[in-house]
C-alpha cells in the first residue's frame, strides 16, 4: 500500500517554497506545485483509465487549501463514476470559446459590416451618413446588445424613440412619424447588418428589423404618414431667366452649374468631371463607371453652347479637371447651392431651389413639353432601369435621339418668356 502523504494545515501550505510537487495529504494524489519562477498551483495526480494524469485546479492563493482539497474529492468521485473530468473541463472549455466567438454586439456588427463593404461605397458620403445614423439613432438603444438577443421590440425602440419635431420647437414625436425618410433608412440598414449577422452564424431566425410580414403590421406605412419632399427645382417658365442670371454671373462655379444644367448631370459627375473624357469633335462627354451613381458608363450627348462652354474655359496644366477649385482641387456641392441660394429662385412650395433640382425641371420640361418618351429622360438622367427584364434587352444608349432631345433643352433654356416680367417664383432682389 503507498504511503499516505502527511496532512499539512494551511500555514504550512503557505511556507512551501522550493520547486517541486508537494503532496499536501487528506486527498490522494493532491499536491501543490513550486514553480521555478515562484508560482504556485494545485495538481491532482491520479490514475484515469489506465494513464496516470496530472490534473490541474487552479493556483495558490487564489484557490485555497480547503477549495483543492473540495475540488480533489471532486474530481475523484467522477473518475470512480466512469467520468474523466480533464476530458469533461476540455469540452466546457471548447463549448465557451465558441460561444464567445459567436457573440457579438450590434455596434461591433454595424463596425464589422460597414468595414466588410466600404470597398463598394465609393462615395464617401454615403459612408459617413451610415455611420452616423447609427451612431446617433441606433447604438444608444441597441448598440451594448448581442445581435442573436435582439427582437421585434428592441428594433421598435429604435424607430418610435422620441424626436424633436422640429429644429425650433420644443415638442418631441416619434422617431418613426417625425423623420421617417432617415427612419426608414436606419431601419433597412438595422435589418442588413442582422441579415449579415445571420449569414456569418451570430443570429438564427428571422429578421426583426424586416419590414414585409413583421414591422408593417406595428407601424404605419412610410407614405402614410411623410410626404416625399422632392428636391427644390427652378419652375418651368422660370428656366430661361434662371439662365440667364447665371449666365451673367463670372467664375468657374458658375460655369459649373450652367454645364450640369445644360447636360442634366449630377453635381458630384460635372465636379469630378475630367478633360480626358470629353470627345469635342463628336460632341460627347463619357463619364466612366466609377464616378457614376449607378457603376455604369453613361455618355452624354453634348449641346452646342455645352461644347462652346468647354471651349471658353482655361485648361491649367498639370491639372485635369475640367472645373477645378482655386486650390485646385475638386469644387464642393456647397459652392454650387451658394450660388442657387444668392440668386433666389423658389418652387412651387415657396423654396428656394437647388442645383439637383434641375433635374427634376429637366424631367417636367420633357413631361409637359415635349413629346419624347419617359424613358429616354430617364436615360439622360442616368436612372437605373427599375425592370431587371427590360435593363437585360436594352443594349443601346440612343445616343442620337438624346442629342436632339439635349438641343431642345439647352434652346429651352435659352429662353426668356419676357425680359421685363418677374414670375411669382422668383424673387427680385436690390441690385
């Protein structure tokens, strides 16, 4: 029979000091450890099966001699039982290193998704109203919680948090009922980082955030309760004067937002807008892909005062930007709407109108005036074609039939109704 080691009381435990195993007696096979290093930490030597294993139990002082021996007996008992506990702690190790895999907090999720997809945001705009949204309307609420935690209720919290109704008023509504454009925004982004989420094992079931079947039974339909405010746009009969004062205006911000207006372009294609892509002798400028809001090339026809235009401005060298800045980089949109805002044209809805809203001028000046089809409009404003059936068909840019329709356009805008009338949407100001 081994010889049964002596018990030692707690002090004497305490005073081991040389390195080594120290069987410490009452449980069999418990020993304290010396480390060289001068640590120390409870071993259970045993028998399991047919291998003798050492078992560990933690370290002294944290773990007592009261708790090794309790731990001891423990362990022990569950090898009589048939149990291998160093195999039994292994798996309940595994079990909560993957659980601490899977979890995941939305604000960690939102980080991770919006970092998985910036290569495909090319507008850095785009990227920062992402975050921000989330980051005023979403983590305060549910950002702390692990994404497979979150229901249909958290998401409502969300959407129905109380908001200022306006910037001067102190009276608060529902998120959901006084902003809801960016209320829907932040919801369909919630429902993508969830869908993200499941996709990489952090959540199973379904979507809390989707709308269709689940949030359009609890909240009232976005058109129900917000009316789309379209973008400000110089009236109709207005164009030809609009045209005209800006055509009397002198800089290369000025010249800026007349091309985007003869062409129907978006502020960020005509700024970006580079020498290289212009074809003067076939009157076409081809903004590529990547500048494009759709990834797509888009060919623009151009008119006889654009081409004239082009040729008015200065080229500087080394630098290839058709409308540069005086620093010479890039203009900013905020320079084109300064120069809308100082020359004070106003909508039907008394506002004061902005460059994109030209585009819808553009859009109503073929609607109402002309007899070309919507869809080559929609073509000359580079809108993506909403049927996947028709967008596979359609192979061609009419290129010609958009010429004559731009020529129309640009001698729209040449147009003065009466030099000596003010319309009502527009207001006179001192010179």
């Amino acid at each position: 029979m081994p010889k049964k080691a002596k018990e030692l009381s707690a002090l004497e435990v305490k005073r081991l000091t040389e390195p080594g195993f120290h069987f410490v007696g009452e449980v069999p096979g418990l020993a304290l450890q010396v480390l060289p290093t001068g640590g120390r930490t409870w071993v259970l030597r045993t028998m399991i099966g047919t291998k003798r294993r050492d078992m560990g139990l933690g370290g002294f002082p944290e773990v007592t001699l009261a708790d090794a021996r309790s731990k001891a007996r423990e362990a022990r008992q569950k090898i009589k039982d048939g149990i291998d506990p160093i195999a039994q702690s292994q798996v309940v190790r595994s079990a909560l290193r993957a659980a601490d895999a899977v979890v995941l907090t939305f604000r960690d999720a939102a980080s991770r998704y919006i970092e998985a997809h910036r290569p495909s945001w090319s507008n850095e705009k785009h990227l920062a109203d992402w975050s921000s949204s989330l980051e005023q309307y979403v983590h305060p609420h549910i950002g702390s919680l692990n994404v497979a935690d979150i229901r249909i209720a958290h998401v409502l919290t969300v959407l129905e948090q109380p908001v200022p109704v306006d910037r001067k008023a102190k009276q608060t509504g529902k998120f959901w009922e006084c902003r809801t454009e960016t209320a829907s925004r932040v919801r369909g982004r919630i429902e993508v980082i969830l869908d993200w989420c499941k996709g990489r094992g952090h959540r199973s079931g379904d979507n809390p955030a989707a709308w269709k079947g689940n949030l359009d039974a609890q909240l009232p339909k976005p058109e129900r309760v917000h009316r789309v405010a379209h973008y400000p746009a110089v009236q109709l009969d207005q164009m030809g004067a609009f045209m005209t004062d800006l055509r009397q205006r002198e800089g290369i911000t000025a010249r800026a937002l007349e091309f985007a207006v003869l062409c129907a372009a978006r502020s960020g294609e005509v700024r970006g807008m580079r020498w290289g892509e212009i074809d003067a002798a076939a009157g076409v400028w081809t903004v590529p892909a990547d500048r494009m809001k759709a990834k797509k090339e888009h060919r623009v026809p151009l008119s006889k005062p654009a081409l004239e235009l082009l040729a008015g401005l200065p080229r500087i060298e080394g630098n290839g930007l058709v409308f540069p800045a005086p620093r010479g980089g890039e203009l900013s949109d905020m320079g084109l709407n300064a120069i809308m805002r100082r020359m004070d044209y106003l909508d039907r809805d008394g506002r004061k109108a902005v460059p994109h809203g030209c585009r819808s001028t553009f859009r109503d000046w073929v609607a109402e005036r002309t007899n070309y089809p919507r869809d080559l409009a929609e073509m000359a404003l580079a809108h993506t074609i909403g049927n996947q059936v028709e967008a596979a068909y359609r192979r061609g840019d009419m290129m010609e039939k958009r010429r004559s329709m731009m020529k129309a356009w640009a001698d729209f805008c040449a147009e003065v109704r009466n030099d000596n009338v003010v319309g009502i949407g527009h207001k006179k100001t001192a010179a």
